[in-house]
C-alpha cells in the first residue's frame, strides 16, 4: 500500500513438491522495473539477493497506472546447486 498506492492487493503462497511459489500482485501506479533497479532503493535488489542465497528467483511484472505483480519461487531440493557447492 506504502508504495503502490493500491488499497487491493492479493497474495498467494503455494507449494508443490519441490518448490514454494509466492506472488503478490496489485492494481497500484506500478513502475518501470528496470529504472527500479538501478534507482537509490534497496527494495528489489534486497529481495533478489535474499532469494539468491536459497537458490530461489523472483520476476517483476510492473506497469506504470497498471499495478504490479511479484513472483518468487524457492526450491525445496536439499540438492541445489548451492548445497552442492564444494562437493565432489
């Protein structure tokens, strides 16, 4: 609400046997995400960092006056390519 000016928004948590899907999508102002990116916020860049330890990704659908939909996925697998770094 902080950000997108929308009073609405709707989130979805799911899991399947190997991953955990969040998504959370509103009808606010929206923005262009790739400006985003490169502006002074930590917002996004915090949450692709934090996913990024755990293996996981995140897409940004986000139009101006359009509202904006997140998607973050994790997979559950204990052998990820992280957990398999310095095995043999």
């Amino acid at each position: 609400m902080k950000h997108s000016g929308s009073r609405h928004l709707q989130v979805s948590l799911t899991c399947t046997l190997d991953k955990i899907h969040l998504r959370v999508k509103d009808s606010g102002i929206g923005f262009n995400s790739e400006e985003e990116v490169m502006g002074r916020g930590l917002g996004i860049v915090s949450m692709r960092e934090r996913l990024k330890l755990v293996d996981g990704e995140l897409s940004i659908d986000s139009r101006v006056q359009r509202g904006t939909e997140i998607r973050a996925t994790i997979p559950l697998n204990p052998f990820s390519k992280s957990a398999a770094v310095g095995k043999t």
